[in-house]
C-alpha cells in the first residue's frame, strides 16, 4: 500500500471537510450568514476517500448511510473516519517496523580477527571491496603458515587441506576433532572443503579481479562472516601429517 499517497489524499480531502464544517457551523451561528451550498467537490470526492479510509479501517463510514449529505453529522462522521485514516497511514511504516519479530544482529568487530582487523581500516574508509579482499587474503596466508606450505594457496589449498583422505608427504591436512568413523564427521569435512574454496573462488577472485563490484554494505558484511568462518575452521582444526 502506498501510504504517502493515502497521507496527501487524506490531508488534502480534510482540508475541504473542514473548511465546509466551518461554514456549516457558521451558518448555524450566526443570523444572515447562508448555509454552503450542496458540497459537489467533497461528494466527487467521497469515492477515492471511501476507498483508501476502508483500507486502513474498514468500518469507518459504515454508518454515514444514516446522514444526509448536506447534513452536519454526515460530514462530522466523514472527518472522524479520514482522520483515524490518516493517523494510520502516517504511522504504518513506523508500526510494521515495530512490529517485526527482532532479528539478530552480526557485530562486525566480533568476527574472526584474522578477517576483522584486516578489513577494519579499510572498511572505515568505505573501501569495501579491499576490505574484503584483504581479509581473504590474510585468512590465506594464516592457512599457508599452519600448513607450511607456501607452494599452493586459497581454493587449491583449501580442496586438499580439508580432504578426508589420509595425508601424503608434502600435503598435510586438516582435521576436526571427533569420530572420524561417523558421517557427520565425514559430512563436516566435505562441507569445510567446498566451503572454503568456494569462499576464495566465488567471493575472493571476484574482489581481486573485478574492476568494481556493486555489493551493498550488507553483502560485504556476509562476505567477510564467510571468511570468518572459514577463519574459526583453519584455527579450529589439528594439522596431521603423513607418517
């Protein structure tokens, strides 16, 4: 519903209601002041104001049937209606944001150091896109120092340090703790193998090679949670070597 147009709708409509009830008033009040005649505009105008005060509340103008027209109570009853109306357009914003559920938030600075304290400067400046590739790029190099391998790095790394196969000379691997009998183990390693490189391939490379990227400031900010997590993993996990 567009409730900025209900708001000028209503405001305007209410302006004319008033200054027809003011007459009307008037008239009753005062000897030689003539009663408003027949109100054609506020009558053409009932239509679209009937429609948009029956959006907000429904019941509004369900009596005005009882009123004549050009009667006082008629038009009382008409402002009374456009009026909760457009108490109700003003604020449904403001209530529908107050009425949703509270989500929980992410605080950035609570991430993985590794990927927050390398992309805090950079944020700070606005530089999202460095923000992030300097924090995949640090979350690489502490990959590679926990490895001690300096011959691969980021997606390639990533696909054979997490591999559940037993480790062969030269490529250590990465393994977390619990029964490396059951699937969930299992299922654990593969989705930190994928994961990971993933993270480098589809989020790392496009911040490296793309001239400019158009992410929003809550896109880089799962981004960066993104590298976090695979962050917490490498930290996370033992280093096994081949016999």
């Amino acid at each position: 519903m567009d409730h900025a147009y209900a708001v000028e709708k209503l405001t305007s409509y209410l302006t004319e209601v008033n200054a027809h009830l003011a007459h009307i008033e008037l008239a009753k009040s005062e000897t030689g002041v003539d009663w408003p005649d027949w109100p054609q505009e506020l009558a053409a105008g009932m239509p679209l104001t009937r429609g948009i005060v029956s959006a907000y509340t429904p019941h509004g103008l369900s009596a005005l049937h009882e009123y004549s027209i050009d009667s006082l109570a008629y038009w009382q009853l008409v402002r009374m209606a456009a009026t909760e109306a457009l108490g109700h357009a003003r604020s449904a914003d403001e209530l529908a944001a107050f009425l949703r559920p509270t989500s929980p938030t992410i605080a950035a600075d609570a991430l993985h150091p590794w990927v927050w304290d390398s992309a805090a400067p950079l944020w700070a400046a606005q530089a999202r896109q460095e923000a992030v590739l300097n924090a995949a790029k640090v979350v690489n190099a502490r990959l590679q120092l926990k490895l001690a391998r300096h011959d691969k790095g980021e997606m390639d790394l990533c696909m054979q340090s997490f591999d559940p196969q037993l480790p062969v000379a030269g490529k250590p691997r990465l393994r977390f703790d619990g029964d490396r009998s059951t699937p969930s183990w299992m299922a654990r390693q593969e989705g930190a193998k994928y994961f990971s490189a993933g993270a480098f391939l589809g989020i790392r490379n496009l911040a490296a090679h793309q001239e400019t990227v158009t992410w929003t400031e809550q896109e880089a900010l799962e981004y960066l949670a993104s590298f976090s997590v695979v962050a917490r993993w490498i930290e996370e996990c033992s280093v096994e070597t081949a016999p």
